[in-house]
C-alpha cells in the first residue's frame, strides 16, 4: 500500500486523489473506482471481488475515504 501521508505519493496521484474525494461528495460508491480490477463472478452474481488494486486504485480510494471522513466531521452535511 502505498503512503499518501508523503508528500511526494499525494503529489503524483492528486488526479486520483481528486476524483475519489470527489465522487464519494456526489454519493457515489466505493465499487465506482475506475482502477478497480475485479475478478469474473458467475452469471446472477450480486457480489464482486477485487483481484488486485495498483496505486492508482489505492488513491483513488484515498481520496474517497478521506471525503467520507470529512462529510462525517460535519455531520454529514453536504
């Protein structure tokens, strides 16, 4: 996993960063992370199972987490 408390880690995923805060501000799921790799599930499958995440994923995810701790900080505002 890669350390987003580094400067230079924060600095050459911002683009990731940004999106996942952003998405997660407009509502949307985790699930959504356009870096996501998922594994092929059966045919009627409701489930998905991540088969591996890279840094991109990962900051993107970052991102998300960090907007979901704001919103929460707030009280859930928007």
């Amino acid at each position: 996993m890669t350390d987003f408390s580094a400067f230079s880690n924060r600095s050459k995923y911002a683009a990731e960063i940004n999106a996942g805060y952003s998405t997660r501000l407009n509502g949307d799921g985790l699930s959504t992370n356009p870096h996501m790799v998922w594994h092929d599930q059966p045919a009627g499958s409701q489930f998905k199972q991540v088969a591996h995440t890279t840094p991109k994923s990962d900051a993107w995810q970052h991102g998300w987490r960090l907007a979901d701790k704001d919103q929460k900080g707030r009280g859930g505002a928007r």
